[in-house]
C-alpha cells in the first residue's frame, strides 16, 4: 500500500515518530498495515462525499494515549462492511 503514497510525502513522515497514521483514499474495505515503520496506513470510507455510486459512507473511532479502536458504523446499514473493527496500537 506504501507505493499509493507519493515518496517524499512518506520520506518525510516515515521517521517523525509523532505520526502514527495516514488515511489513505479511495475506500476499497477496511485495514490498517503498519509494516516495519509502524505507521499505520489506514483505508477508510469518506464520511461526507461519496466518490462512487455505491460506495459507503460512515465511520467512528476512539482514539487514545496508546492506540485507536476503528468501527465502521456505516449510513447503508445493509453494506458488507458495517460493524468490521480494527483496533490499533500507536508506534513508539
């Protein structure tokens, strides 16, 4: 997923260990992959605009001091992917 994000973009963030994360567009499921960096890459739908016909939209999370826990709580209630989880751990 590291070759969606635009190089210098990802050479400057890679080593700030204050970034723990990066949301990515467009929607395609739910994941996080944080590899060997730790810095998750996060793929979530849009919570306003809709890019597609189809697409979901939606989202909630509960951000802490050593993660954040993801649910999709998706508007189209009858979508696949409402209620998947993920829950997090922050790189240190």
């Amino acid at each position: 997923m590291a070759s969606r994000i635009r190089p210098p973009l990802f050479e400057v963030i890679r080593p700030r260990q204050q970034v723990k994360g990066l949301h990515l567009r467009p929607y395609s499921y739910l994941e996080s992959r944080a590899g060997h960096t730790g810095l998750h890459l996060i793929n979530l739908p849009p919570v306003a605009y809709i890019f597609h016909d189809g697409d979901p939209s939606g989202g909630s999370h509960d951000s802490g001091r050593d993660g954040m826990k993801l649910e999709l709580r998706l508007y189209r209630y009858n979508h696949n992917d409402h209620g998947q989880k993920l829950d997090l751990k922050w790189r240190v």
